[in-house]
C-alpha cells in the first residue's frame, strides 16, 4: 500500500488508530507500538533508552507526552461496575 497512512486518533499528531494498524488498536505514528505497550513498558521502570533498544526502532521521543496524554483521557471517564 504505498502512500498509505494510518488515520489520527482525534486531534494527535503522534498517535494513530486505523484498523489497518495493529488491528486498530491506537499506536504510534511511524512505529508498529502499541500505546499500550509503551504504557506498559514505562510502568515497569522502562527509560525512553530502553525502549528505544529494545523495539530495535527509532521510537520518536515527542510522542511520549501524548502517549500520557491518550492514557489520562482513558483513566478519566467513568466505568461502572456491575
């Protein structure tokens, strides 16, 4: 699919969600990372070095704040419980 480009999640410039991408799972533009992966990863104590090493990618360091921006938006709506 050349020229293909993953659709912007809302306003970001960083993060992507398109269906064609990680089955539409919201992800970083220019990488195959899931935002939850990189979520994940910075929880468990990981620097934006380690990650970088360790996807073997050149993971783009401005996407860092909206990657906790998008996780502040989702810890912020209410889920009730049944």
């Amino acid at each position: 699919m050349p020229g293909w480009q993953p659709s912007a999640y809302k306003d970001y410039q960083w993060i992507v969600a398109d269906p064609e991408l990680l089955g539409g799972k919201l992800a970083i533009r220019g990488t195959r990372l899931a935002v939850s992966l990189i979520l994940e990863c910075l929880a468990s104590g990981m620097s934006f070095e380690d990650i970088d090493q360790s996807f073997d990618c050149d993971f783009p360091r401005q996407a860092l704040p909206e990657v906790l921006k998008v996780a502040s938006e989702f810890t912020d709506s209410f889920h009730v419980a049944a």
